[in-house]
C-alpha cells in the first residue's frame, strides 16, 4: 500500500502538488508514519492562484513559505470522507484550523469543495480538493 508521497508522485493530476511537497521538503513528512489527512488540491486547484504566484513559492529563498501553504492541507489523524461533520473545526500541521462544510452531501473545507473519492494509503488518506487552501 502506498504512502501520501507516493500517491502524490504518480497521480497525473497533482503534478503541481508534486512540485510543492518536494520542494518543501513535506515529502519527508508525507512518507512518515502518520497517520495524516490530507486535502490534495489538484492542478486545476492550483491554476485559480493568481498567475505566477506558486512559481514565485517555488524559488529557494521562499521554502518557508511554500512550507507554509502546504502545511496548511495536513491535519494530523485520519478523517474518512463520511467522517466530516459540518461545523466541525481541524487544526492543520502549523497550527491554523480550517472549517468544515457540508450541505446536501457535499464537504467543503475553508470553502473548497472534497471530491467524495477519497485515497486510503498507508499513513492515513488524501482527499482532493478543487481550492488551495491560503490562509
């Protein structure tokens, strides 16, 4: 069974995500032991950023806020899709909380909507997500 990190280099939809977690080093964290959830934007996600922006993360000087932004889709534990309640409140690996949503079915988080396909891996599960979460 594979881990987050492995899951995030062979999915053909998170290549950007790809590019983040290695370049942050969260990579290192993701292969871990875990157990994490992990909200995935996918690359479409990340095309709603404003143009030229994650490059910009993705320079050598700015790791730490890269680091930052990624750490902001890691909560610590493991949370299966059907688990999520509305109003509940999760604190991501550094510390921010993100809120829960769920209308008719469907759960956002901080506003970004989770796809019902949910990843079951080794170290705890990836949901995707159509937003990058940029508190």
């Amino acid at each position: 069974m594979s881990n987050i990190t492995q899951v995030v280099n062979t999915d053909k939809n998170l290549k950007t995500l790809k590019k983040g977690v290695h370049a942050s080093d969260l990579d290192q964290i993701l292969s871990s032991t875990g157990p994490y959830t992990f909200f995935a934007p996918s690359d479409l996600a990340f095309a709603k950023l404003e143009k030229g922006h994650f490059d910009n993360l993705l320079e050598p000087q700015n790791r730490s806020k890269l680091a930052d932004l990624m750490n902001n889709h890691i909560v610590s534990g493991k949370i299966q899709f059907k688990e999520f309640k509305d109003g509940d409140k999760l604190q991501t690996l550094n510390g921010k909380e993100l809120l829960v949503e769920v209308k008719n079915g469907s759960v956002s988080i901080d506003g970004g909507i989770i796809y019902a396909k949910e990843l079951k891996i080794s170290n705890g599960v990836v949901h995707s997500t159509d937003t990058v979460i940029t508190k």
